[in-house]
C-alpha cells in the first residue's frame, strides 16, 4: 500500500459502565445516565456508524477498582468505574441497531476456558454478520482473581504462556469447519459433509478441549482479534496473534520510536507489518472554535479528582498505592514485583527519568485518571485533523482508538466536526466498503 493510499482506522473506546474510560466522565452535565439500559448503547451504536467508524469495541475488568486501601468504599463513592456489567448483551443490542458497524468485547484468558470464549465470539459473530471481534486480556490484579476463587492473579509472564495456549486452542475450534462444509441438502439427507469438520484433540500445558467445535464460520471466517500488549513480551504476544493492536503512547516521539519497533516485531513473527493495525488512544475536545474547545477541555479535566488517579493506579499496577506517601520512591524491588500492566510502570519510568519513581510521579506521568492519560487534542475541527494527520504521516499509527470525555457528546463532536475534515483530505473513508468487520 503506497503512503498516499493509507486511510485511518478508526476505533470506539467503550466500557459497559458507569463512566467512560474517562472516569470523571459521569459528572459531566451533558452525559447521558441511562447506561443500564439497550437504548444507551443503542444511541451511541448508531452515532459511531452514522460517522463511519470502523469498530466500537468494550474494555473491561472482572472486578472494581478496590486494591486502593484494600477497600471499594471510596471507589464505590466517587464512581470510579465500579459498575461493570457483562459486555455481550451491550454489543448484543448495539448489533441490532447498526447493519456495518464492527463491534468488540473483552475476554480474559486468565478466568475463562477456550472453549466458552470461542463458542461466544464465533456465535456472536454469526448474528452480527461477520462483525465481531475478540480483545484478548490477560487480566491483571487480585482483585479479579478473588472472583474467581483465586488467592492471587498470575504472575505477569505465566499469563502470557496460558494465552498462547489459549490462542492456539480457540483459532483451532474456530478452524474446525471448513467455510464450505454446510450441505442442507434436503433431498438427500445431507446437512453437512463429515469431511470438512475436525476434532481439535487439543492436550497441553494448560488445557484439555477435544471438540469437534459447535458453531460453523461466519461470513468474516472467524472474529478480528483486538490486543493491548505493549510490555516485552505483551507485544510478542500482540505481534503473533493480533490483527489489531491498541497502545497508548505518551506523544508523537514516543509513538513514532513504538510504531516502527511493533512493525518490526510482527515481521519478526512472520506476519507482514502491512496487515496488523496499530491505533493508539487518545481523547478528541473539538469546538468550532478553538476557544469552544479549549473552554470545553478546561472544565472536562476540573471534573477529575485524586481518588480517580489513585484508585485505578492501584487496580491496574496490582499494588495499593495507599501504603505509600505521596513522595516516597518505590524500591526496585517493589517495581519488579508490579504485576499489574507493565506498560505503565514502564512509562512512568521513561518519562519521569527515575530509576525509582515516587508515587507523585506516577499520579503524574501515567495520567491515570485525567485527560493526559492519553494524548490530548484540542481546537477546531480542522486543528483536530492537522495533529492527527501529523501522527497518521510520521508514520506513528494506522488510526485511532476514540476515548469519550463525555457520553455519548464526544463521539457527536467528533463525527460532526472532525470526520468530515479528514474525509476531506482523503484520510478516513467515506462509506464502508466491505460486508464484514475483516
């Protein structure tokens, strides 16, 4: 693909909660509180596909943010993400009210068997047409595996080793029907040919699953896989499985250094660079002036508060940042024994220029909980495109993974003022071109 012939992939941040990923997002006066209901994500659906958006796909966790003082109270209280509920009823509802939209759920390897996952998506991806896709997790605090009987999660790289495992035995059930198996020859008799389903006969480390798989291919063959690893070894994993791939990347430097060395690395899996997307997240303020704009940013970031940074600093590290004082340096060896997502503690480290960060620096540097989280872009609708064109061009990503500020505002904002910019320059599509998410 020449450089001129790229266009952006573009991606909804979702989350089947109380907040967006933006958990201040709640107490914005123009976000909707209906989000226990069909017409929620039913309205935000149509708003993603109305702008031609590629994919709207949910993060998740299977336990709220309660590592903080080992308590929920002040999570609970501050609506800090402690609503989860399960995310394939949500996209569920979404497919019904959109005809091209793809649409993504999280599911943990840690916590599920392959079996279940795979049956989930192949059948979720037969109702929606060919639209699903899969983000592979691996889970990362102990507060997810106490619920599920756990004492403590796993340890960060055994994780990635059960996921490999796991990888291998869904893709093989999903490759159990051959795409011409299905017969429904009623005059014969013949509703399918033996000879095109396999039995998965899968015995390893890890797992146990015989099959033959249930469920035949969709129209897309089986769903897209959506991955976040951005660790040594997450990134392996991502370069080896992922046709997407979600990162967060601190600015453009960082991302253009990350983007060529993720590139590298699915070459190095034997995969071309050319067919894995990589998207980073980022949070859109778009006005029609850059004063709207830049007032708008303004009272979004006065809406957040300590305990939102703190709170999911201690669910994502897997450590409770309440046992340390604002100032003190982590020790090297309660660096090396984070559990949680690495990439973070690995950013705080790069960017901060300490061996040893302090708890301050972390609050500050991972921007958990604010607007500096991920990059931020501000101003018109035309400023919006120049700083994602910048990116796109470097090249530092294949698209971008849309965070709200606001629901479902900031993806109104940025369908009406910022997609119709970049179509403009030949840089998003105009319509969908395909019959599937694939």
């Amino acid at each position: 693909m020449k450089q001129a012939d790229r266009q952006m992939v573009m991606v909804g941040f979702l989350q089947a909660q109380n907040c967006s990923n933006y958990p201040a997002s709640w107490r914005h006066p123009g976000t909707a509180d209906d989000f226990m209901t069909l017409e929620y994500y039913q309205r935000i659906a149509r708003i993603l596909e109305e702008g031609k958006f590629h994919l709207a796909f949910f993060d998740d966790r299977l336990a709220m943010p309660d590592r903080y003082g080992d308590s929920f109270v002040e999570a609970v209280r501050n609506g800090v993400r402690v609503v989860k509920m399960d995310l394939v009823p949500a996209l569920t509802a979404m497919g019904l009210a959109t005809r091209r939209l793809g649409l993504g759920a999280t599911y943990s390897t840690t916590y599920y068997e392959p079996f279940h996952v795979a049956r989930v998506f192949a059948t979720l991806d037969l109702m929606l047409g060919g639209r699903a896709a899969w983000n592979v997790v691996t889970s990362l605090n102990n507060s997810e595996a106490a619920n599920f009987g756990q004492r403590e999660v796993l340890a960060h790289d055994l994780r990635y080793e059960r996921a490999e495992e796991f990888m291998e035995v869904v893709l093989g059930h999903w490759d159990a029907w051959r795409d011409d198996a299905l017969v429904m020859d009623r005059q014969s008799g013949v509703f399918a040919d033996p000879a095109k389903v396999s039995r998965l006969d899968h015995r390893g480390q890890w797992f146990r699953s015989r099959g033959p798989f249930t469920v035949p291919r969709s129209a897309q063959g089986r769903p897209v896989l959506i991955q976040a690893g951005q660790s040594g070894r997450g990134q392996n994993f991502a370069a080896r499985w992922a046709d997407l791939v979600f990162v967060i990347y601190a600015n453009l430097e960082v991302a253009r250094q990350g983007y060529r060395g993720f590139k590298d690395a699915v070459a190095a899996a034997g995969r071309n660079p050319a067919e894995i997307a990589l998207a980073p997240a980022i949070y859109v303020i778009t006005g029609e002036t850059q004063s709207i704009a830049e007032d708008k940013a303004a009272m979004i970031d006065n809406l957040a508060k300590p305990i939102d940074t703190l709170a999911l600093l201690s669910e994502v590290l897997n450590f409770d940042f309440a046992t340390k004082e604002l100032d003190d340096p982590f020790t090297a060896e309660e660096l090396a024994a984070i559990s949680g997502l690495q990439a973070i503690r690995d950013r705080v480290v790069q960017l901060s220029g300490k061996a040893n960060p302090t708890v301050r620096d972390f609050a500050t540097f991972s921007g958990r909980g604010r607007l500096r989280e991920f990059p931020l872009f501000v101003g018109t609708g035309a400023q919006v495109a120049d700083q994602l064109e910048e990116w796109f061009s470097a090249p530092a990503c294949d698209g971008f993974v849309l965070a709200a500020t606001h629901m479902p505002g900031a993806y109104e904002d940025f369908v009406r003022l910022v997609a119709p910019e970049l179509r403009r320059r030949g840089l998003f599509h105009n319509d969908y071109t395909g019959n599937t998410l694939r």
